[in-house]
C-alpha cells in the first residue's frame, strides 16, 4: 500500500479531516502529523506524531512565532516515513507541506482540502494569506474544496474535487439505548412551544448572544449540544441576562447520537457570522444534517446558500444574524404558522460521505 501523510495543526485533528484519515485508511497506510496548541500533553497515538506547544487555541501570534516549529517536524516527519502523498488541511498545513516537501526532496504529490477560505478582518493580512495559499497552490497537485461554491473564487491549473462535508452513514455504531440527556431534553421540549439547538464547537459568541436575546419573549428552549472556546462566556451570559430555564447546555457529545439529537429539536441553528468570508461560502455539514433528519434549519440571508433556497423552500428560514429583531420575528411567525408540524421539504437528496468515497479514492489515484 501507497504510505499517505496527513498534516493538520491542531489536536486532536478537526473532525472533517479525522473523517478523510478513516475513509483514506481503507486505501493507504495513513500517518498524522498535528500540532496540539493546548495545555495538556496528548497521549501518545499509534500512527501519529505530535508536536506539543502550550500557546493555546486562539492565540493567532503565538501560533505564527512558532509555525516554524512545526514545520521543522514536519520535515522530519517526511524524513521518516517517505511519504506517496502528502494530505494538507487548511491553508496553513498546506505551507507547512510544501516547505516540508522542497526541504527534504521529497517526491510525494501534495493534496490541499480547503476546508475554508483564509480570512482576516484586516485587508493587508487577508492580502498576505490569499498570497501565502497562492504560493503554496502552485507547488500543489490535487485540491479538495468543501463546498461546492469555492472554485468559483480560485483560478486553478490542477484538477479539484468537491468533497462537501455529507454527512457519515457507516462511521458510528447505533447507540443501543438513549443518551443520558435525552430524557431531559425530551421533558424541556415538551414543555414550550418549540426547541432550537446549536449543535457543534460552541463559538461565535456575537451571533449566538443574538440567538439568546431573540428567544427572551417566545415560548423557546434554546439547546446548546457542544463545547469550545466560547461554552463559557456563553454560560456567564445566559445567567447574567437571567434565562437559566431557557438555554440548556448538554455538553459534547458523540456522533452516533445525531439522531437522538434532531429528534429532540425542532429548529437547527446555523446561520454563521456572515462578515467572516467563509460563512457566506460554505456549506455546512448542518446543511446536510437538517435535511437527512429533517427538521427546519435556519440560515443566513447573506449566504450562497441562502440565494439556492430562497423563495424556494417552505422548510427553511432565512435571518439576518446581526439582528435580534430579524431573528425573533422570523422564529415567532414560524412558530405561529406550525411550520415545524407541515410535511418537511428536502431540499437536498440524502448524500452520505461513505457514499463518495470512490470518487475521493478515484481522483487520488489519478494524481
């Protein structure tokens, strides 16, 4: 079997790319190389090697006076074990691969996921990250975009894929009883109107305060099924605005409890920052997810994802995340009109990743 090396600069690895590292499993001998940033030491992991360096998530210049670090073992990591591919995450894994690559004369094909676009709300630096990934494009061989809107904003001379976040059929062994929240979660359902849940890393605290204020007049249970760097302030914020019995917070949960999730939401939040670029043009696995087990998610206005499905679809609502009026209004007219009790609208057949795996494993070998 080829020898496949993944590169990713967090720990552990995001699920997106822990997901390629299963499926590419099946075809090649997959290593990982990952930078944990966090406080605690990771464990040693078979397969894996992990850099250490306590500078914590976030810290956007602690990372960069040490990205050099990384990529020097990242060099080694390629001395090591002679990769056939090399598997970049994310734009600045990719750089870490090139670097890694012209360094030790390697002869791996370097594959880039674009998971999402470089972003800064700083014009110059966000010049310097599209140059960086410009750079390193060029020293690319195969790119997968994970939404079906970023090759329209790239001018590439390599072949691509779009490889969207679908959601996973085989990955997860069915629970053989309810979660320990369900229960409670299924008593606070019953007793409003209707429930909304955030499901995934608890951040963008600015819309989801949004989120919270909307909710404060409506008959609405707000679950929140995740942790991240935000879980926190978002707690301090809920009991500062007095909505303890309105907001619930579950805590992380497993992917094989998905279904136990939706079955306990009416609304999926996943209406993003949209003056981060990436929001307006990803797609997000909630996407997905809202029309598999259909319940009616709620997007951005200012979306690519919005403009297919406006006027279009019953099942989705559409808000301007900035605006808790927007949000309350669109909620409550939802509510009144029982959209959540009308025959749901796919607006998107029923896509698994399992499914696709060919066509991932098809373009990998045509490199």
């Amino acid at each position: 079997m080829k020898k496949l090396l993944m590169i990713d600069t967090t720990w552990p690895i995001n699920s997106r790319t822990e997901r390629f590292r299963v499926s590419l499993s099946k075809k090649y001998l997959v290593h990982v190389s990952a930078w944990n940033r966090g406080a605690s030491k990771n464990d040693s992991v078979q397969c894996h090697d992990i850099l250490d360096s306590n500078i914590k998530y976030g810290n956007r210049f602690g990372k960069l006076f040490l990205l050099p670090k990384f990529i020097r073992h990242n060099v080694r990591v390629v001395e090591n074990n002679s990769p056939d591919i090399i598997f970049a995450s994310h734009w600045d894994s990719l750089i870490c691969a090139v670097i890694a690559k012209k360094i030790t004369g390697s002869t791996a094909k370097i594959v880039y996921d674009c998971l999402d676009l470089p972003s800064s709300s700083n014009r110059l630096l966000l010049k310097l990250l599209k140059t960086v990934e410009g750079f390193s494009l060029s020293y690319t061989d195969f790119v997968i975009f994970a939404s079906r809107y970023y090759p329209d904003l790239y001018n590439l001379n390599q072949s691509y894929l779009v490889y969207e976040n679908y959601p996973s059929r085989y990955s997860a062994p069915v629970l053989d009883s309810s979660p320990s929240w369900y229960d409670l979660a299924k008593e606070l359902k019953i007793e409003s109107s209707a429930s909304i849940s955030w499901i995934g890393v608890v951040r963008y605290p600015e819309v989801l305060c949004n989120l919270i204020l909307s909710i404060r007049a409506l008959d609405v249970k707000l679950f929140v099924f995740g942790d991240g760097p935000s879980l926190d302030y978002l707690k301090s914020y809920v009991i500062s605005e007095g909505l303890e019995g309105r907001v619930h917070f579950f805590g992380r949960y497993k992917y094989n409890e998905l279904p136990f999730i939706y079955e306990v939401t009416d609304f999926v939040w996943a209406a993003y920052p949209t003056l981060d670029f990436n929001s307006v043009y990803a797609i997000s696995n909630k996407y997905f997810e809202s029309s598999l087990f259909c319940r009616v998610p709620i997007f951005s206005n200012n979306t690519k994802m919005a403009e297919s499905l406006r006027g279009r679809n019953p099942s989705v609502l559409l808000v301007d995340e900035y605006d808790v009026d927007s949000i309350s209004v669109t909620l409550s007219s939802a509510i009144g009109e029982d959209i959540i009790n009308l025959p749901f609208c796919k607006y998107e057949e029923d896509v698994f990743w399992d499914d696709v795996e060919d066509k991932l494993f098809d373009a990998l070998s045509g490199i």
